[in-house]
C-alpha cells in the first residue's frame, strides 16, 4: 500500500494511481514487495526540525527515509520529502520539477530497499538504480500524463 500526504504544502503529485504503479515496477524490480510505503510533502523548515531531532544534522536537506519494519524482501518505510529542496534542486540541475520529485521518491523507495549512498560506489550504484528506475516512468506516470489522466 502507498500513500500521499502533505504537512504543510499542498500535495505536488499528479495522477497519483500511475505514481503507485511505477513505484510498485520498481519494487518488482528491485525484488521487493511494497507493503507499507508512505510519502510525507513538506516545508525545508519541517524537514530541517526532523533532521535535527531524529539525526542529529542541523541542515537542508531533500529527503529523508525512516524503515519502519525490515523484513526482507518487503518495504514498509515513510519518506519525507522537502518540496521546497525539490524545486531548489531542479533549478540547479536544470531538470523540471516532476522529474526531480520523483528521482527523490525512488532515492527514498531505494533507501528502504536497501541501497546506501554513503560512499562514492554507494552513490554511483544509487545513481543508476535512480536512472533506471525514472526511465520506467515512461510506462506508467508519462503515458498517464498524455493521456489526460490527472
């Protein structure tokens, strides 16, 4: 089960249902089952407060993941995910806005499948499992969007 929800900005999402379906291919992919997968949209101030009191970080940051349960083979976690960093960083890689959202929400989807990103091998692995994962998008929420389904 995913699910949407926003603290304290409106929910940037669009066609939610091909969303869940590319999250869904992902998790197939990544030999997982989605059980419990909840997106959480909100301010850099809130994000900033939870870095701080569940991780000791005091600054901005895009996206943080929290597994709930570990069982292998199954993903149950919350992301939260900056909706101001989001819009900072598309502008600084020059990339739209949709795009940047949801390679942040399969970072997250990846995180609780249990890729790091601490090292520079982590951090390229994670790159391609992001890429290969946004080009998936293209069966699911960019067919949706032509089609008028929002």
């Amino acid at each position: 089960m995913i699910k949407f929800y926003a603290a304290d900005v409106s929910n940037p999402l669009k066609d939610r249902l091909a969303v869940k379906a590319w999250l869904q291919e992902v998790a197939k992919q990544g030999k997982h089952q989605l059980v419990s997968l909840t997106y959480i949209f909100c301010s850099d101030a809130f994000l900033l407060e939870m870095n701080k009191e569940h991780l000791q970080h005091d600054y901005y940051t895009d996206i943080i993941t929290f597994p709930i349960e570990e069982n292998v083979g199954e993903v149950y976690g919350e992301c939260y995910i900056s909706i101001e960093r989001v819009r900072e960083n598309a502008k600084e890689i020059r990339s739209n806005f949709a795009d940047e959202l949801h390679r942040v929400m399969v970072h997250g989807l990846w995180h609780l499948m249990g890729q790091g990103d601490k090292s520079q091998s982590e951090e390229a692995a994670m790159r391609i499992k992001e890429d290969g994962s946004l080009a998936l998008r293209m069966f699911h929420v960019e067919q949706s969007e032509a089609k008028g389904k929002n």
